[in-house]
C-alpha cells in the first residue's frame, strides 16, 4: 500500500510548467462571494474544512475543457463519495478574462445545469482579478486542487482523472 501511494503522490506531483503549490500548507480559497453554501453561510474558507480531504475545482462559465472534462470529473467524484463526511467538495468561478460573461449569474446558471450540490464560489473581478488562481498557482482552467486532512495541498494542476482520483482520494482518506 505504500508504494502504491508513492507511486500515485508522484504522478499527481508532476508539473511540468512550474504552476501550482504541490506541498504547501493551504492558502485561502481567495472567494470574494459564495453563491451557494451550506446552511447558508456568508463566508467559506479553508479552515472551515480541518480534518477533511478538500476537492476543489477552478472553472470558468465559458472554458470548453471545464465543460468537457471538469464538470464531468466533479460530478463523478461527488456522487462517489456522497454521504462521505471525510470529504468536501468545493467548486469556485475563477475568473482571469471574459469578466463580462463570467459573471455570478453565469455561475448560477452552471450550479443548475450541473445540479452542484456543494459550495460555490466566484472569484475575480474586472478590477482584481482571482486571488483563488494567485493563492493556488494556477495556470486556467478547468483546475483541480486536493488538499488533504492536514491542509497540504497535494495535487494542484490542470485535469485530473477521476478513476485516479478516486484511489488517491481512498488513500488520503483512510490516513
């Protein structure tokens, strides 16, 4: 078992272009507003996951890749793991161009076509632009970060398999 985890640590550390944060103590999800949270909450953030595996998924309303992969992925792993209380999914609009259709209405919309029933969140503005893909490093979208139960960042890149996903996830879960 664990050279197996050595081995899936080191295919999800691969980064060829030098983004992300691989390694690194959590930042914050940089949201400026949650468009859908549980309870209702106002503000979300990293520390309101201690002790949990994080998924969290950077989209644009607009990115071709996030409807064709990322939406597909999200959905596959949430529904595996629903009723899961280890893990949490999160899903934030992170938006670097396209401010106009990038909207927070635009991530409404994707929240009732892909039926999200998680948090979701936008970030980034005409006037400042994500502090999500500042904080996390990312190069666009769709963006996948998982966090494990420490708040170590422990894949942080571009897509992500789900069938892979899931049994690293099994594993960041079980320690």
């Amino acid at each position: 078992m664990r050279i197996k985890y050595l081995i899936l640590s080191m295919l999800f550390s691969l980064n060829l272009y030098g983004l992300g944060i691989t390694g690194q103590k959590a930042p914050s999800f940089g949201v400026d507003a949650w468009l859908q949270t549980a309870d209702g909450k106002k503000t979300l953030d990293i520390e309101d996951y201690k002790g949990k595996v994080i998924y969290l998924y950077g989209f644009q309303s607009w990115c071709p890749g996030c409807h064709k992969h990322g939406f597909p992925a999200l959905q596959k792993l949430s529904k595996h793991y629903k009723g899961n209380d280890k893990i949490a999914f999160v899903a934030i609009q992170t938006v670097f161009e396209g401010f106009m259709i990038n909207s927070q209405l635009a991530a409404k919309l994707i929240i009732k076509k892909y039926d999200l029933d998680m948090p979701v969140g936008h970030s980034g503005t005409s006037d400042n632009p994500s502090r999500f893909m500042k904080n996390y490093k990312s190069g666009g979208t769709p963006w996948t970060v998982v966090i494990d139960k420490n708040s170590i960042v422990r894949f942080n890149d571009f897509h992500a398999d789900p069938d892979r996903l899931i049994e690293y996830l099994d594993i960041l879960i079980k320690e």
